[in-house]
C-alpha cells in the first residue's frame, strides 16, 4: 500500500484520483481549501484549509504531516479564468501564476523532506500549456501559467533525479467537470483518472520528465 497526497481533491479530477486510489487499497491523504460531501464519503485522510498560494497554509500543512512519508505528491490544485487579448486583466494572470504554477512548486519544496528514494512528484498541467499546440491564441494567464509549471516540472526532474524521485508531467485530457462547463466534448473523470494512474504506475527514472497525455501521447513543448 503507497501513500498518495493530493490536492484540489474536493472535487473534479482530484475527488477523482481519490476515489480510484482509496479503491484500489491505497492509503490517501486528500488536500483541498474546503470539503466536499462527496469527499468526506470516502474513507480518506482530509487536510481541508489548505491555501497553496499561502506559505503559512503550505507550513501549517507541513506541521501536521510531521514526518510522514508520501510516495506519490499529485500537485492537482489549479484554477482557470478565460482571459483574451481584448480583456487582460493582469490580476487574474498573476492570479493563475500563483495558483498553477508558483503553488505546486512551493508545496513540492516544503514536502521535500516527506519524499524517499522512489517518490514520485507529479505535476497536473495542461496540453494549452504547450507552445507547439497552440494554435488558438487567448487564454493567456492559463496558457502562461501552465507552460510555468511545466518548466518547473523539467528542472525538477532533474535536480530530483540524484536522489532518487521521478517527476511527470500530466495532461488529463478535455475533462467533463466544473472547471470546463461540463463539457459535451469530453471524456469523463473516471476515464481521464484511470489514464492518468496508469502514467504515475509506469513512471521511473527512465522516464522522467515526460510531458504525457492521460492516454500516454508524449506532448510537444
């Protein structure tokens, strides 16, 4: 049985990789800013007020999980605000940095000491977070955002490689929750979740670093 802390896992994907996780025997400790019914129904470890953007939050977090260790940190946490050309607001792009991309890293760094030899760090981000893919334009403090922790998530499979812990990189695929309207175009949660699990199983210093689709397309940068 592997420990797997996760954040935003009040809802969507993250309520998601809670349930299949705690399915399959895993021990879970979900981390949200505040619960959901349908997260208190699983029998789960919950850390609730949990600001990422905060670094008292981050700490207080870090005080609680004393020494505990955690084989895989799913960095899930992230927001998005339709931003266009013709109506920039600069708050919400700073905004959507703090959140996405500054968040993940800071959580990752204050978790350092929880991870061990054979951890792995995974970093939810986005195929809009692709320079190569884009070919819509708009979007831009998502876009931005999202191509920030994808860079974080290069260096840090490289400065954690020496100690033994691979990084992956994940696009969960156009996912039918709040955050896209519930879209008709996509697929559910528990497709996109099992995808996804199946890329953290497969994970290894072989690996690490890969920017990959939930069905396991290696994405361009």
């Amino acid at each position: 049985m592997a420990t797997y802390l996760v954040t935003g896992s009040n809802r969507g994907i993250g309520l998601e990789y809670c349930r299949q996780l705690q399915r399959r025997g895993d021990d879970v400790i979900a981390v949200c800013r505040s619960v959901s019914d349908e997260l208190k129904d699983l029998n789960v470890q919950i850390e609730t007020d949990v600001d990422l953007t905060s670094e008292a939050c981050v700490s207080d977090l870090v005080e609680r999980l004393g020494d505990r260790k955690i084989d895989v940190l799913i960095n899930n946490a992230g927001i998005v605000e339709r931003i266009s050309l013709e109506n920039l607001n600069f708050e919400s792009i700073r905004k959507q940095f703090e959140v996405n991309a500054i968040g993940p890293l800071r959580l990752t760094h204050a978790l350092l000491p929880n991870l061990k030899s054979g951890s792995k760090v995974i970093l939810m981000t986005s195929r809009m977070g692709s320079i190569e893919d884009n070919t819509s334009g708009g979007s831009y403090g998502y876009r931005m955002s999202k191509v920030a922790l994808s860079m974080a998530g290069k260096s840090l499979s490289l400065d954690l490689k020496p100690r033994q812990i691979a990084v992956a990189i994940l696009h969960p695929g156009l996912v039918k929750t709040r955050m896209t309207n519930f879209t008709d175009s996509g697929i559910t949660p528990e497709e996109s979740v099992k995808g996804l699990l199946a890329r953290i199983d497969e994970l290894n210093l072989e690996n690490t670093g890969t920017f990959w689709h939930s069905n396991g397309e290696v994405l361009p940068w």
